[in-house]
C-alpha cells in the first residue's frame, strides 16, 4: 500500500496578539503544544494567500483589534494507506481528535515515495 503526503490548512483564532508576527507565533506554538508528543512529525507553518488586488502571496492572518484568524498549513505523512482519500481521512482523524473545535480542510493530497 502506498504512502502519501497530505497538507491540510486549519483556521487557528489568536487573542491578545500584539501584532501580526505575533499572532503567527502563537497560532504555530499553539497548535505545536496540541500535537505534542503523539503527532510531533506534523509540520506546522503559517499559509499564504494571494491579494485580491494585485494577487501577490501574503500571509493568512487577519487581525483586528488583538484579535487574529490564523490560517495554518499542516503537513502529515500517511503510511500505507489504501487510497489518497483514506490518506486524508487519517490525517484529518488524527489531527482533528487533538484539535477538536479547529476547522480543517484538505488541500492536498500526493503520493510520496
């Protein structure tokens, strides 16, 4: 059975963030604290998105008066899964149960090795 790469993207709110960078260091400490111990091979990073004007990459984070919507990018290793959808319903399973009120979406799913 193959194995496969499965990237999904969390929205992770930050309170009382002083700033953009912090929020974005908080939002990854936080999720990384989550994960810990069991799931410490998930990598972790802020997401980009593009401007709607001049469709240039920024960084997902949303702040408004201390308060920021953090968009999270979450890379997963599946082993021997038996299709790229099971791949992702592992990964969101196993995810999910330690982020429980954290939206997750899937945003891509590839083979690996």
């Amino acid at each position: 059975m193959p194995d496969y790469l499965v990237v999904l993207q969390a929205a992770w709110i930050v309170r009382k963030a002083k700033s953009v960078e912090d929020a974005m260091n908080i939002a990854v400490a936080e999720a990384g604290k989550k994960l810990n111990p069991d799931l410490d091979f998930v990598k972790i990073d802020v997401g980009d998105t593009a401007c709607p004007k001049c469709n240039s990459p920024l960084k997902a984070v949303f702040m408004v008066a201390g308060v920021a919507l953090v968009g999270l990018i979450l890379e997963m290793k599946v082993f021997n899964a038996k299709s790229a959808e099971h791949a992702s319903k592992i990964a969101k399973y196993e995810i999910g149960k330690r982020m429980p009120r954290i939206p997750l979406e899937v945003l891509e799913v590839a083979e690996i090795g």
